[in-house]
C-alpha cells in the first residue's frame, strides 16, 4: 500500500516487554500491507544516565565526544528490536543514522537534518525488512556523528517519512494522543481526534511535551500527515496532526498550555533612546540566549528612562548572570530582577483568527480568578500570559472551563494549588 513510519520513545522501548510490545505494532502495520521503517529513542532513562556518567569524568566533556557516547543508547534499542521481530518471524533490520545516511549540520549535539540518503533502506523494504533507524543522530562531514539534541527522534521520524513520501508518521509514546490540556492537571481533559499543524506547533512550543517543536514545523513544510498514538493501545487512533485547511474549527481555542520552565528578567532605568533596546538584544543574542516574551515600559519623563522585560529558559540563567555586568556599563541600567516564580499560561486555536473577544474571555477569566497578570504575548493563534507560579493549575482549570475544554462542570478554583 505504502510507507508507514511509526517512532516509539524511551517508555515505549523501556525493557524487553516493552520492545516486544513494540514489534507487535509494526507486525501489525506491516500484515496491513504497508512497508514499514521503525525510529526508536533510547531505553528509558538510558540518555540521563549517560549524560551523569560523563558528568563524573568530567564537568566539561567535549561536545564530540558527548555525540559519540550518546548515540550508543539508541543503537541498544534498534538492535534489541530487530532481534524482536526475526524472532517474531518477520525480517528486521537495523541501521545507525550513519549507515542509513542521515546528513546533518556540521554541529555537535544540536546539529539539523539537511539530507537524507534513500538508496539502502529502499533495498531493504524491497526485501521484505521491516527497517528499525536510530533516532536522534546522524552524521556530518568527515563522517564524524552528530546528534540533533533533545527530542530528536521525532525529528528524524518526521524527515525520514517525508523522504520516503510515506503515508503518515505515527509517534507513539505512553499518551494516548494530544489533549486540550495536561490530563495531569485536569483529568476531564478530552483528546483531540485532529489537530492542526499550527496549533501542535504553538502548544509543542509552550509546555506540551507530546512532539519536539522542529518534527511538526518539519511535517507543515511538507504537509505530512502524523499521528500521535498510545505504544499500550495499539488499537486507538491518537491525535491526526493535519493542515489548518483540512480542519473543521468548531471552536476558536483548542487548547490550554503550561510551561514553568522559564523565568523573567526586567532591566529597570535605561535610557529612553533609539538603539538601546538593539544593543541590549544583540548582547543577549552574542551570548547564545533565546528571548521569548518582550515587554518595555512607558517612558518617565522625569529621567527619561524605561523599563525592558523579557524572559528566558531557566536553563539560560548562568549564561546570563556572565554579562550582567557588561549590560550594566554598555546600557548605564539601573536594577536587574529576576523571577523565577512565575509560569506562563497560554490559549492556543486557529479558530481564533477571525473571532474577537477571546483575548477579553481569557483575562476575564483570569481576573475572576484574582490571577494578576504580569506579561502577555500574542500572535494569530495564541495567547500568553505570565502569572505567579502558584497560580498554574487554578488558571489552567479556568481556562479549559471558561474554553469548553474540560469536558465536565468544574467548581471554581482560588489559587494556591499545586505546580503539577
């Protein structure tokens, strides 16, 4: 019939059960007539534990040789699961990123796909193989290996399926699809039947841990359909990730997303001047940091200065405290405040394009709650704001309420719940 690419995490190929489990769902895809290449991840917690065991040879491994190490962890599971299947009694190969020929950057732990060699694994599909790839590595120029960072199996799952053309991408994992919210805070969450590729985009960006963020902007540029399915419910359909086009918006949100894992900078007292701003973001830039929500202050006509917010990935706070000082004497600012207590809280929906109030219907909600907001962000289909960190469950429950999203009556919450 065609190809199908299915990719199966480190829960789903976490012990020899698990992977035997795995070989079941592509048998099963395979006796539907269609060729199949399996992309796996590590073992479980097989990364982790490779990362600390360098930590305790050295606190400052080359990035080389951190790509050679990890790369090992997902050849274990695709051997593992080609024994699986010839014992099984179907024909399975395996084969690294290197030896399929998965080109990428000449870049070290987050290097990106740029071509991929189609030849070998087209002769082993015509050969009856069911092919299992490594994720989450490939190789560069001189043949040295690289690796494209956290989560990027699903970004090699999505470019192979892409060069192969193939039918869809399906990324099992242990949830059964994607939801209108984390089914941890809200257990009445429903899941979707169909997403659109925006919408998985901006929910991936903001706290959903379903896809890495670059496998869906890969499957929109090529308009490849994906699922996202359930490695313990072989059976149930997931979540389809298709164009905003094939979509019917029934309603202007579609989902609710929480992400604490950034924190918030404000710059007080510079100068209200033209290129100032400029030369405070060109420093962040030059020192690696990624910016996400700006905010700047009305200009005090008594000293003529303002304030910038923005905020950064916690995991960027070193980075930052280095150029404090250098901010300080290129800019002349006065204090820095940096609070980690907060988390962002974002509506995500295409339908909310051509559909005014949602904004007022979220801070309403918000206020109703006596959630104070400290920065929102917008764009087409999303809303941030920026709330006290205390605050994340009770302002998710009420906005998958006020949205529709809950699937149920919930009672109105006041803050102080738990961070979950």
């Amino acid at each position: 019939m065609g190809i199908i690419v299915q990719k199966f995490g480190g829960t789903s190929v976490a012990d020899s059960d698990k992977i035997k489990n795995v070989a079941r769902a592509a048998i099963k895809e395979k006796e539907n007539g269609n060729d199949v290449i399996v992309v796996v991840s590590a073992m479980g917690h097989t990364t982790d534990n490779l990362i600390k065991l360098a930590g305790e040879i050295t606190s400052k491994p080359s990035a080389r040789e951190m790509d050679m190490l990890l790369s090992t962890g997902e050849q274990i599971s695709m051997s593992l699961l080609a024994m699986a299947l010839n014992e099984m009694g179907h024909k399975a190969i395996s084969l690294t990123g290197l030896q399929v020929g998965i080109k990428t950057e000449d870049c070290h732990m987050c290097a990106r796909i740029i071509d991929i060699e189609t030849t070998r694994v087209k002769k082993h599909l015509k050969e009856g193989n069911i092919v299992i790839v490594a994720g989450f590595q490939g190789v560069c120029k001189g043949n040295e290996i690289t690796t494209l960072g956290r989560g990027g199996s699903d970004t090699t799952a999505v470019a192979l399926a892409c060069a192969f053309n193939a039918e869809r991408c399906d990324i099992y994992s242990d949830v059964e699809g994607v939801y209108t919210a984390d089914p941890r805070i809200i257990k009445t969450a429903q899941k979707l039947d169909k997403i659109s590729y925006d919408e998985m985009l901006e929910l991936a960006r903001l706290g959903a841990n379903v896809l890495h963020p670059r496998s869906v902007e890969t499957a929109k540029l090529y308009n490849m359909k994906m699922r996202v399915r359930s490695s313990f419910k072989l059976d149930d359909l997931g979540t389809l990730i298709i164009g905003v086009e094939e979509m019917e918006l029934n309603k202007p949100v579609t989902g609710i997303a929480t992400d604490s894992s950034q924190l918030r900078i404000v710059i007080c007292d510079i100068e209200d001047r033209p290129g100032n701003a400029a030369k405070l973001f060109n420093l962040l830039a030059e020192a690696g940091l990624s910016v996400d929500m700006i905010i700047q202050s009305y200009a005090r006509t008594a000293n003529n200065t303002n304030d910038i917010a923005f905020t950064i990935a916690k995991s960027d706070i070193d980075k930052f405290n280095s150029m404090k000082d250098k901010i300080n004497s290129i800019l002349k600012a006065g204090n820095i405040f940096i609070d980690e207590d907060i988390v962002k809280v974002s509506a995500v929906g295409a339908g909310m394009i051509d559909r005014p109030g949602i904004a007022a219907k979220m801070f309403d909600t918000l206020a109703a709650e006596e959630i104070n907001i400290k920065m929102i962000s917008t764009s087409e289909i999303k809303i941030s704001c920026l709330v006290e960190k205390k605050y994340a469950t009770s302002a998710a429950i009420a906005l998958a309420h006020a949205f529709e999203l809950d699937g149920a009556q919930i009672a109105d919450v006041k803050g102080d719940l738990p961070v979950v």
